[in-house]
C-alpha cells in the first residue's frame, strides 16, 4: 500500500489537541494526518490495535460530511486498515462508524472504528459490535494520555516502516 506523501500533513505536536466532539485528544497521540482527517489511538480500545480516523472538522454525523471530507476520510480509513494489518500481522479487521446515538455513538464527532481481528477474539464473531457498544460505558480500563503518547509514537515511526 502506497502513502502519497504529498496528501498527508505535518504530525501535531504536543502543544496541539484535538477536539474530538467533548473530548479532548492530545497531538501527540494522532499517528497520521491529512488537512482534512485524523489517525489516533483510542482511549478505551476494545482490542490492541483499535483506532479511530474522524474528520478534522467536527461534524456529528456522516451525512454533514462534505464530498472532498468523505472521501478523504475513507482513502484515509483504507490506509490506516492496510498498516493496521500489516503491523499486527492479521489479515483481517473491522471497520465500523456508529451513526448516531442509537447506533452506538457516544461522542458526537464522526468516528471510524480500525480494530484487528484475531483467531478467537470473542466469542461469536459479531459480538465485537455488543463490546463496541459497550466499551466506553465502563469506568475502568481507561488509558492514561501518556499511555496514549506512547503508543501513537511507536506507530509514528511504524508508519514509515510500513507504508
């Protein structure tokens, strides 16, 4: 898989913070970025190795995404899923947007699940969906935003190696 390096954007730092909906995501956890789109680590992962990619621009659901904003968002979704299999060395993932609270969305920013999947994983296969509906409703097993860093840098410096 090919990273056109004249459509990415300069990674932020750690003066920079994403506004993801209320949430705030610190610079340093994005792993890839475009002037539109933003790669990060997940707060509450359901597997190793789930992120999330979402539109810079904070928009509550697909639908108010311009044409130029869902097609970055995508190209961006298909690169993150390609590294993701080749760092993790699966040959498989789930890609997943919860569209609105009764889907399953609880932050009001438009999001796109990357998870891994592994032989065994759960149970039923579909259960992931129940777990990503229910992941960020437990209080525990939330990662610190240092956690978050240092993940974020590994894959950074992943990200050449691979694409």
């Amino acid at each position: 898989m090919e990273i056109k390096r004249g459509k990415s954007a300069e990674l932020p730092g750690e003066d920079f913070v994403f506004s993801f909906g209320p949430a705030k995501v610190p610079g340093l956890s994005i792993f890839y970025k475009t002037p539109l789109t933003v790669a990060f680590v997940n707060k509450k992962p359901v597997v190793e190795g789930h992120f999330l990619v979402s539109p810079v621009r904070s928009v509550e659901k697909l639908g108010g995404l311009t044409e130029e904003e869902v097609t970055d968002l995508f190209k961006v979704v298909q690169k993150v899923e390609g590294f993701v299999q080749k760092y993790y060395g699966v040959d498989s993932s789930t890609v997943s947007i919860q569209n609105g609270p009764l889907a399953g969305q609880s932050i009001p920013h438009v999001h796109v699940h990357i998870l891994p999947r592994r032989e065994g994983d759960f149970a039923e296969n579909d259960d992931i969906y129940k777990e990503l509906q229910e992941h960020d409703k437990v209080k525990t097993g939330w990662r610190t935003e240092e956690e978050m860093v240092a993940e974020a840098r590994l894959l950074r410096e992943a990200w050449v190696k691979y694409n």
